[in-house]
C-alpha cells in the first residue's frame, strides 16, 4: 500500500495562513452601505468621544472658577464679619479706658456709653459676677433687668481677654443677638463683664444673595451650630443649622447628604469668633450646566449622525444600483450584445458605462478584425498550397527519376522556408515609436499645423510594448481632446521621448489647457487608472503625473528589459 507523503512545518504553516486569508476575505466580504456606514463611524464617533472631553474639561474648569470664586466669597465674608467683631472689640476696650465702671454713678457711665454707640446699633451692657444686668443702653437707666440671657457667660467671665458669644435669645431686646464680651476688675474689687449686643439679623449683610453664585446660599453659624444669619429665608437666626453631618470646624469644599439630598458645601472657620461660613447648593443644580451640556452635545450628535447616516445610505443606494446595471452590461458584454453608455447620477459609474460601451464597440470592431484576419489566413494558407503544389508540379516536371524529384522538391521548400523567416525577422526588428505616435495621434490631430509636436530619436519598440503604448497614446488623446489640451482652439501637445542605459523615458505635456483651477495631484480619474495599470502591469514602468496650472504633464520611465532598441 502507497504511503501519502508527509507535509513539511512550512507547508503546514502556509496552509493555515491561507486558511486564516480566505476566512478574512469571506467574513470581510459586506455590501457598499456596511463600509460606507463604517467610514461615517469612523469619522463620526471620535470627533464626539473628543467633543464629550473638551466639554468634560471644559465644565469642571467652570466648576473649579465657581468654586474658588466660592471661597473667595465665604474668606470675604469672614473678613466682613471678623472686621465688625473687632471694631466691636476695640469699642469695648475704649469705653473700659474712659473711666472706671462705678455701679453708684452708672448714669454718667450710660451717658458716655450711649453717645459713643450713637448709629452703631449696638448696646452696651453692664454684668456682674452673679450675671444680673447692671446696665444696658439699649432700655432707659434705672430700668429693672434682671438676670443675663447668655448661657455662656460663665466662660466670658474666665476669660482674660474679648469673648464673642453664640447666638442667644436676649429677654431685653426680645430677638436673637449676640454679644461681644470684655471682662474688666471694678474698683469695688468685682469681676465685671463689658458687653456689646448686636442684633442677629443685622449680620444679614455679610451673607448676602447677590455675591453668591445663583441658587446658591450662606450661612454665619455659631459654635453650637446655631445659625446667625443666613441668605436662605427658610433658615432663620437661632435655629440649628440643618447640616447636621457638616464638621464643627471645617476649611474647603466638600460633598454633604443630609436627608436624603446632596449638596456641595463650601465652608470658612473664623478664628476671631469661632464661627463658621458655610455656602451650599444642592448638587442638581451644581451638576446642572455639565448636564446640559452633555444632553446638548447628545441631541446634536444623534441629529447630525442621523442626517449623515441617512445621506450615506441614499448614497450608498443610488452607487449600488449603478453597480447592479454596470453587472447587467457587463453579462452583456460577456454575450457579445452591443452596449450603449447609460446616464447615472454619480460620474465615476457613468465613465465606467461609457468604458463598457467603448469595450464592447472595440469587441465587435475586434470580432471583424478577427474574421478578417482568419479570411486573410485562409487565403494565405490557400496560396500557400498554391504555391507547394506549382512546387510540386514543377519538381515532378523537371524530374527524371524519384530521388531527382525528391532532392529538387527538398530544396524548393527550404527556400519557401527561408522565405518566411526573412518576413518574420523583418516583422521582429519591431515598429518605429515615431511613426506609432503619429499612426495613433492622427485621428485627433487639429487642422492647424504645431499643436501636436514629436520629439526624440529613433526608437524601435518590439510588439507587445508597441500595442500597450498604442493603446496608452490613444487614452492620453482622447483624455487631451475631452477636457485637456485638445479641447480648445490654441492648446498644444509636446511629446518628448529618450533612451538611456537603464531606460526609456517618454514624457507627455499638454499646455494651454482651459482649467478653472488645477485638479489636485492625489485625485485619479478612470483614463488615469487604465493608464497606470497597462504601463504598471505589462511594462513595470513608472509613471509620474503632474497637474500644472494650463495642463497635464505625464512622464513614464519604462526599464530596459529587451523590449527597446535604439536606432533606426
């Protein structure tokens, strides 16, 4: 039994490649709209991911502007705030300087103190060491006050220097103050309490709407988590402050949930008073411009891709049943039916229409020439026999014997033969370049002389190489007398050509071509790309084509390769 013979690792290998090739070409094998489509992603879905990140960017660059303009806000507050505590502090230590608090002459003290706070909105108090009101500014002299509102004054009284106290309720004044405290020795040897009262609301002004970004709000809030005064009209003076999860003593921004919300909260700590600023917003609508701009820049990008999708896919249509007719013609051309250009909307098929109707025009002109030259063959053939057969009577004739006749009918058919290789070894020295120009450029030549110049020495080209530049001569006319060179009155061809060692150049100009503007150099037309492929795949030539501002300029470079001889 035969053994089949065992496959190498490098066959095994090009196997698979092959294998893992013709999969990819399967799996890639989609109708034009799938990668029209794709190119549209393509294009499309980076240009938004790049948009999505400058907004994203974009926002929280706004977000941090916002934010530090939020504690430049809430450090201005606390510079209003600390410079009205002081300003209260250096009044209490210049009324405890003007005299001594004497409790038996308090009228002149009253006296003295109400004309210095005189527009200040203030009153001075007066407390003693069992926290009984001595004095206030704020009710005539002589009134009976009784004990101090201020739970906190035992630590005022410690104190050995300015005190400024919580929000309070003050019986006197019946609203929320607060007081500013210095403690003085009396001459009677008691501890006293220096106190100025400030109504709460009247802090409202630090706290203000209008210096805050909008829907945000500001608070003054106390060490006990008592609001002083507050933007918000819902949160009033002397009730706790509703971010309960808030630090007591916190600096910078941070993110709250408090029942259930979250908001954005910026916060100062003054040290003169120990209070606090806060400013807070709800995080909607902290995070509403970035949202915006996002559902923004969705609703733009649906929209855009919708309309661009939607072109893509007309386009995609009109180009596919161009294709599908293009097939028709072609299964047409294939049955040797004559083929008349159609019109189509996109150019690109309608070249490719003219060009099968030009195809299938030369396959019935190619189909004559056939039966001509297969008439012609049979002719020659015919004569051919005539000619044997007149060599053969003739040897026949003049024979006396039959080796004569033989020796006389073998040499009558070597001179036939030497015959027929004369004419193919003139046929071989190939066709002069010149004369095939001119042979190709005649039927578009103009009535006036000099628009069609021819330049170059003797060349002779061997068969193959003279039909494909035939055929590449008659695409560079018909080109020129479309739209180049040959389409108007005073447009002239320059058709320069040159031999060297290593190779053959053939340089085609056109000039005086009437162009709007210059086509750009990347863009190639259908007569480009049959030129390009004949030269490229039958004659490896290179080729270089340049647009110039009054017309085409071709130049081929085509290596030696046994195909070109010098000479005449």
């Amino acid at each position: 039994m035969l053994k089949a013979p065992e496959k190498s690792e490098g066959e095994v290998s090009s196997g698979g490649l092959q294998a893992v090739a013709a999969f990819v070409r399967q799996y890639l094998r989609r109708p034009f709209s799938f990668y029209l489509l794709s190119l549209l992603l393509i294009a499309i879905v980076p240009s938004f991911i790049f948009s999505f990140v400058i907004v994203k960017r974009s926002v929280d660059a706004q977000e941090q502007v916002v934010t530090s303009l939020l504690k430049a806000s809430t450090g201005s507050v606390t510079r209003i705030v600390e410079r009205e505590v002081e300003g209260m502090m250096t009044t209490l230590k210049v009324l405890s300087t003007s005299g001594a608090v004497d409790l038996r002459n308090l009228r002149g003290f009253y006296d003295r103190a109400s004309s210095a706070l005189a527009g200040t909105h203030s009153n001075l108090i007066v407390v003693d060491s069992d926290h009984n009101l001595r004095m206030s500014t704020g009710v005539p002299v002589g009134t009976l006050l009784g004990r101090a509102s201020d739970p906190d004054l035992d630590i005022a009284f410690k104190s050995s220097g300015p005190v400024v106290s919580g929000a309070f309720f003050a019986n006197t004044a019946k609203s929320w103050v607060f007081n500013v405290y210095l403690p003085i020795n009396g001459p009677d040897g008691e501890r006293y309490l220096l106190g100025l009262t400030q109504d709460a609301a009247r802090m409202a002004k630090a706290v203000n709407r209008d210096t805050l970004s909008p829907g945000w709000n500001a608070a003054l809030v106390d060490g006990k988590g008592k609001v002083i005064a507050s933007s918000d009209p819902s949160t009033r003076p002397g009730e706790a402050f509703f971010l309960d999860a808030l630090p007591q003593i916190s600096i910078g921004v941070s993110d709250i949930n408090e029942h259930g919300v979250a908001y954005r909260v910026v916060s100062e700590f003054s040290v003169v008073t120990g209070w606090r600023i806060v400013a807070w917003a709800p995080r909607e609508i902290v995070d509403a411009p970035i949202l915006w701009s996002f559902l923004w820049l969705s609703l733009g990008g649906i929209i855009f891709a919708s309309i661009a999708i939607a072109g893509s896919l007309i386009i995609a249509r009109l180009l596919t049943q161009g294709v599908k007719l293009l097939a028709l013609d072609a299964r047409r051309l294939g049955a040797g039916e004559v083929i008349e250009p159609r019109r189509y909307v996109i150019t690109e098929v309608e070249a490719v229409s003219a060009s099968l109707a030009r195809a299938a025009a030369a396959r019935t002109r190619a189909e004559a020439e056939i039966r001509l030259l297969m008439r012609e063959v049979a002719h020659r053939s015919k004569n051919q026999l005539t000619v044997i057969q007149s060599m053969l009577a003739q040897s026949a004739w003049s024979s006396e014997d039959t080796s004569e006749f033989v020796d006389a009918f073998r040499k009558r058919l070597a001179g036939l033969a030497r015959s027929t290789d004369l004419m193919i070894a003139n046929a071989a020295m190939g066709v002069d370049f010149r004369e095939l120009a001119e042979e190709q450029l005649q039927p578009f030549a103009p009535d006036e002389p000099g628009r069609i110049v021819l330049d170059g020495p003797a060349l002779r080209l061997e068969t193959q190489m003279a039909q494909t530049l035939g055929m590449v001569l008659h695409e560079l006319a018909t080109n020129a007398i479309k739209h180049g060179a040959l389409a108007n009155a005073t447009g002239t061809i320059k058709l320069e050509w040159s031999s060297s060692a290593g190779a053959t150049i053939i340089r085609w100009r056109e000039s005086g071509a009437d162009l709007v503007e210059p086509a750009p150099t990347h863009r190639r037309g259908f007569g480009s790309v049959v030129i390009e492929r004949m030269l490229g795949m039958a004659l490896r030539a290179e080729l270089e084509r340049t647009m110039h501002a009054d017309g085409i300029e071709w130049c081929i470079r085509i290596p030696r390769t046994g195909g070109v001889e010098d000479g005449a």
